[in-house]
DNA sequence: ATTTACAGGACTGAATTGGTCCGATATGTT
DNA sequence: AACATATCGGACCAATTCAGTCCTGTAAAT
C-alpha cells in the first residue's frame, strides 16, 4: 500500500495544529489532544518523539508544553517522516548499501535509487506551512448526528 | 520507512528477468528461483499473483510457464505496485472518502491527495522496460568469497 | 498413465504497529 | 516546603501485517 504509519500520521496532524497557532504559541499534550480528537496517550507519545527529534521544543513542569521549533517554513513533510519513521527508503537497498544480501547479482538497486530520490524531493517541497495553508480553518462546521 | 513490501519487491525482480529475455520466452517457476536464487515457494507465490493480475501469462501443463503479457514498455511501476498491494496511497483517507474517522475535523485530506497523486505520477512513468534496461546484464562478476 | 506445472488456498512464525501505562524529573504556585 | 502540572524515557501488550511454507486440485503434454 506504500503508507507511512498511522502515528506518523498522527505526528503530522499535530504539527500541523501547531502551524496553525500564533507562531511561539505553547500548547500541552492534554490540549492538543482535545483539538485533534486523539487519546491523549498517543498525542503524548508523539509529541514527545517530535520534540527529541527537535521539530518541537519542549518545556517542562507546570505552564510546561509544547511549541514549533522552527517556523513552518522551514519543515519539510520529508523531514517530519525521516524523523518519525526513519530514512525514505521504498526498499532496503535504498537506504544503505549491503542491507541486501541480494545485491551482487540483482542489480535494481541504482534505478530504485533514482526512483526514490524523485519521491524523497516531492515530499522535500512541500512545507508544513503549505500543509497547513491547505487546511481549511478548524471551527466545527457539522456536528455528528446521533 | 515508507517502504513497499518484500514481497513486491521481490515480484518486481521477477517481471525485470522476463523483460530482460526476449520477447515471449516462457519460463518456470523453477527457472524464476533459479535465476534470481529466491526460494521456489516464493517465486511461485508471486508469479501466480502476477498472473492473477494480468501482468503475466501463463499456461499450464508440461511445457508450461509464465511469459509477459505485455511490452515491457507498457507496464509502469505503479501499476505492478498496486497490483501486487493495492492502491498507492500514503494514509487510508488517501485511497478512498470515508476511511478515516477523522475525516470530518483534519482537513488534511485534500493536500494529502495532491502529495500522493505527485508520487503515483512519478512511479507511473519509470516503465518495466527503463527498470530492466538500468539493470547490468546478468552474467556472475564476483563470486561471495568462503 | 505419468509427469510437469500452474491455481488457489490455508496456515504459521516473526516482526511491526498501534496504543497504554508508569515512575522519574522539572517547574511554577501557594 | 509542599503541591500541582507537565514533560521524559521507558517498558509493555494486543493486534495486525508480513514473509514464507505447504498442500490439494487441475490442466496439458508425452
């Protein structure tokens, strides 16, 4: 299905939660996970992993939280998935040489590379400002029914 | 790691043998292992999923085997891709409305989309046949030592 | 008949993922 | 000092997915 994980997702969303607050703007777990609707376990798993991967900068003890790193600009998507989830890598053989024992007589491993490259810079290009420029403004607009 | 399986990976290997022998050669599955020194039940797992798709022929029978069943030009990556795991989407919400739960309140969906059409496009245009072509001739250079 | 090969499954062990929980530490407030 | 609020850094577990094997059936050629 060629996906990122579910948490990377969840990693995303949040930062871009962030881009959309006043930039320096500190937010806790707990709120972030109201805003996003997520268990609050899991914001604050991921938040944690965003900020030790310092795309988030984190304070602690009480008025503690969480706040963008670096301005939205200056985030790629391919960042963020390298950080959550490691190097873009479609195959093994992309992300380091002799991770594949097939490689001596295989020989995919160069067009693979160009392949991955192309899809690496798609996701370099794209900013978690242009993310969140794209989403449209978070007040409720329909509630569920029932 | 935004990976693709093994598995179509290893699917992948076995579509650029048959584009790299001429066109219409029939070959095994016990050929197929031999060639590529993957392990037969694999090999014969993915042929027959790629017969199922329609990307091979095959025919039964003594004499029989597995042969292309299209120009090796007119196969792209993203459609052995799909075929082999599904739709090419980055998240759920991706592959079709309604998916994800979070649809109504993440907004994310839209930019997402123009992400991942970029990625099917790029994987659309690298064909079987550039993918064999790339690939070195397959005669032994080095042998593993001990 | 017999042999060769694909078809279509079921099945299993291992690895990964998604998600929870806990004890420790830091910081502001009273 | 004591307390409340938050993050930190893990361990932990259930559930899914993945990789790989195997078995029974069917088609075709000799």
């Amino acid at each position: 299905m060629l996906r990122i994980s579910k948490l990377t997702d969840y990693g995303i969303v949040l930062l871009v939660r962030f881009a959309q607050e006043a930039s320096g703007t500190t937010l806790t777990a707990r709120e972030m996970s109201e805003a996003t609707e997520l268990p609050l376990p899991v914001v604050s798993k991921m938040l944690k992993s965003l900020a030790s991967a310092d795309l988030l900068a984190s304070q602690r003890g009480s008025r503690g939280g969480y706040q963008l790193a670096r301005q939205p600009e200056a985030v790629s998507v391919a960042e963020i998935i390298e950080a959550l989830e490691g190097p873009i890598a479609l195959m093994e053989c992309v992300a380091a040489e002799g991770l594949c024992d097939q490689e001596s007589h295989c020989g995919l491993r160069a067009p693979w590379q160009r392949i991955n490259s192309a899809i690496q810079t798609t996701l370099t290009r794209v900013s978690l400002a242009e993310l969140a420029a794209d989403t449209p403004p978070r007040h409720q607009t329909t509630l569920a029914i029932a």
